[in-house]
C-alpha cells in the first residue's frame, strides 16, 4: 500500500525539522519551565494539532490552494509575525521585572488558554505549510490512495506527538526548572531575542 511513498524521507525530515530550535520548541521549553508540565504539555498539543491541519491541508492539495492564492499565504504571514513579535514582548517586559519569583511572560492561567496559544502558534506559522506541501510532494507520487495519505498524516501526527510533547516533559523536569527559576531574567531575554528575530524574518520574508 506504501510502496510507492517515501515514508522514510518523509519521518526523517520531519524529525529533523520538529526537533530543530524554532518558535513552537522556544514556546514548549519556555511555557514548561515557568508553568509546569500541565500547561507545557497542553501547549504541545496545541502545537501537535496545528501540525495536524497543516499536515492533512497539504496531504489533500489545500496547500496548494493557499499558495495559488498568495493573498491567504500573506495574511497567515503578517499575522504569524505579529504574534511572535507580541510574544517577544511579553518576555522582554518579564526580562526587566527584578525578582526571581516573576515567572516566564507566557505563563498561563489555564492549560486550554495554554492549548490554543499553541495552536495559534503553529496556524500563524507559514512555513509549516510550506513544509509539508514540499515535503509531500516529494514523498507522495501523484494519485496516491486516501487511504495511503491517511497512514502518513497519522504517521506524522504520532512523531509531532513524540517529539512536541517529549520538549514539554524535558523541559518541565524540577531540575530544569530549577535551572530556570535561578537564571529566569536571562531565560527570558535569550526568549525575547528568538521570539522578536522569528518575527522579523517571517515578516520580512518572501514566499515564492
């Protein structure tokens, strides 16, 4: 049924590219170690989820749509670096507070609050389709069965699970977090740093 797909091409550059440092992994990391794991691990699924209709939107040529129509593409874009560069702020303004107790600038009040950031995180993000639409249509030959495309999208979905999930029970170990709470305002500026650069260049980016 697979013969015809490229599944390991497809598993290792999605491994390589969820485990590789980048907007969604500083948010897990950072929301897990000021927030603990609950709220890490609902972000993470946030995260996993928006992974997920960017996987299925792709697998099922709307990837394709959307850039056939760049006007969605920029919008996604400038909404994606917006929420970014707010995120760089939030962390910058905890950055400058004096104290140790003041936690991470995304700390949450509730883990579905936390869910749906990283849900937003991931949809505002335009690489992601840019990702999996060049991913897959290297990987997946033309007339590929529903079924065959199901298999993969769940296949990725279980490595997002695995690897967006695992940052969060690193990341919210006691040890880290110890880590973190004794060097919180650096923390915080090395995550204002990233946020506010992955916002410049999505801004200031051209799709093609």
């Amino acid at each position: 049924m697979l013969h015809d797909i490229n599944l390991p091409l497809i598993l290792i550059a999605g491994l390589i590219a969820g485990a590789s440092p980048g907007p969604a992994t500083l948010a897990i990391a950072g929301t897990s170690m000021a927030s603990g794991r609950l709220h890490g691990l609902a972000l993470a699924s946030g995260v996993v989820t928006g992974s997920l209709i960017w996987s299925t939107s792709a697998a099922f040529g709307l990837g394709a749509i959307m850039l056939a129509n760049a006007w969605i593409l920029e919008m996604v874009r400038v909404f994606g670096a917006g929420y970014l560069l707010f995120l760089a702020y939030k962390s910058a303004k905890s950055a400058l507070r004096p104290g140790e107790l003041i936690l991470h600038g995304m700390v949450h009040k509730s883990a579905k609050r936390a869910y749906f950031e990283g849900l937003a995180l991931h949809l505002t993000n335009p690489k992601a389709i840019l990702y999996f639409g060049s991913l897959y249509s290297i990987g997946i030959p033309a007339g590929t069965p529903v079924l065959s495309l199901v298999i993969v999208i769940a296949t990725m979905a279980l490595l997002g699970i695995m690897v967006f999930l695992g940052y969060a029970l690193l990341f919210s170990s006691e040890v880290v977090r110890k880590g973190y709470l004794r060097m919180r305002r650096w923390f915080e500026g090395v995550f204002a740093i990233a946020f506010a650069l992955a916002g410049f260049k999505i801004l200031t980016a051209r799709f093609q």
